[in-house]
C-alpha cells in the first residue's frame, strides 16, 4: 500500500469554490493551476502558478543549475 499524494493538479487547470472545497477535504497541501507566473513570497498553495516549458525556460535553467554546481 502507498502512501497518499499530498499534491494535486487541477484537470485543465480548472477549478472553482466546489473543486477547491473537495482538495481542501482529502487534504491535499498543495495544488497547480493553469496560471502562469512565479510563486513568490508566500503563496496560496491550492492556487500554485506555473511557468511554460519553453527552449528558453531549459536554457535558464540549466544555467542556474550549472552555477550552484560550480566550485
């Protein structure tokens, strides 16, 4: 038996006050939305934002990766 997901994504990103009712209440701690953007500060969790994989998204992020390995 394994253990029970404690994330979710919204099917096509969609969800309202009945979809957020019924994640709050088989507990799921986090959730991701279709919207697009940066989840800075201290964001809702049941409302995580996105970023597009695009060939510049990999690039970038390679690049950081690359300088957090570096010596």
């Amino acid at each position: 038996m394994g253990a029970k997901p404690s994330g979710c994504s919204y099917p096509f990103g969609a969800y309202d006050a009945t979809t957020l009712s019924v994640v709050k209440e088989e507990g799921f701690r986090a959730a991701l939305t279709l919207k697009r953007g940066v989840n800075d500060g201290e964001p809702e969790a049941l409302h995580l934002r996105r970023l597009p994989l695009t060939a510049n998204l990999l690039k970038d992020t390679l690049t950081i990766v690359k300088s957090l390995a570096a010596p």
